[in-house]
C-alpha cells in the first residue's frame, strides 16, 4: 500500500473517532497542506488551514458518531475512494450515506485537493 493510500485510510479512520477526540480531529488537520482545498457534497468550499480547521470542527460537532468503509483506488491519475458511512447526528438522527472521494497530494503526501461527491 502506498503511503497516499495509507493517509487516505487513515483518513477514514481518524473520521470515525473524531466527533469524540480532539486528538483524531488535530491528526485529520494535519493530513492536509496549509493551501489545501475542500470541496463537500453539500457545496460547502474551504482552502488553507484555517477553514478546513472550521469546516471539520463544524462538521464534527454536527456528527455525533460516525462509521466508514471504504476502498482506495487509482483512476483517471487520481487517487480515489469509494465509502459508504453510517451515524447519527446531534439532533439524534441517524443517517446513511454512499460515495466517492477524489484526491490529490503535494510532493510531501499530504492532501492538497478533496472533492466530496454523494453517489445518486
């Protein structure tokens, strides 16, 4: 496995405790580059580390648990992620999910470019 496949998983994993670990959340931040992008399913965008810092606070605080499967592959010269998640929001509801991640790395393998996309 190649350590870009390795941050992608560890990604995943690091989401799953992240709503309950300030240490999982610090870890997620630090997989990305200071000029990284985000660009979620909802059409939420953020660049550098001071947004994506708010955008995966924010999202965390609203995704009271979380539980990822997925699968890294390479198409199109890009690393890929197909995952399906289950969880539970803080208002208590629960919701299902499945979708694809497209991501991109700088020369020192952390993430510079994400695009969320939900499958239809």
């Amino acid at each position: 496995m190649s350590e870009k496949e390795q941050t992608i998983n560890q990604y995943f994993q690091l989401s799953d405790q992240a709503s309950k670990s300030q240490a999982a959340l610090h870890s997620i931040i630090e997989l990305f580059a200071d000029d990284a992008e985000i660009f979620s399913a909802t059409g939420e965008t953020c660049a550098g580390t001071k947004a994506i810092t708010n955008f995966f606070t924010d999202f965390f605080n609203r995704n009271v648990k979380l539980k990822h499967l997925c699968h890294v592959f390479m198409a199109d010269n890009h690393y890929k992620a197909e995952w399906a998640v289950s969880g539970q929001k803080k208002t208590g509801d629960l919701f299902a999910l499945h979708g694809y991640d497209t991501y991109e790395f700088d020369s020192t393998n952390h993430i510079k470019y994400l695009k969320v996309t939900i499958a239809n």
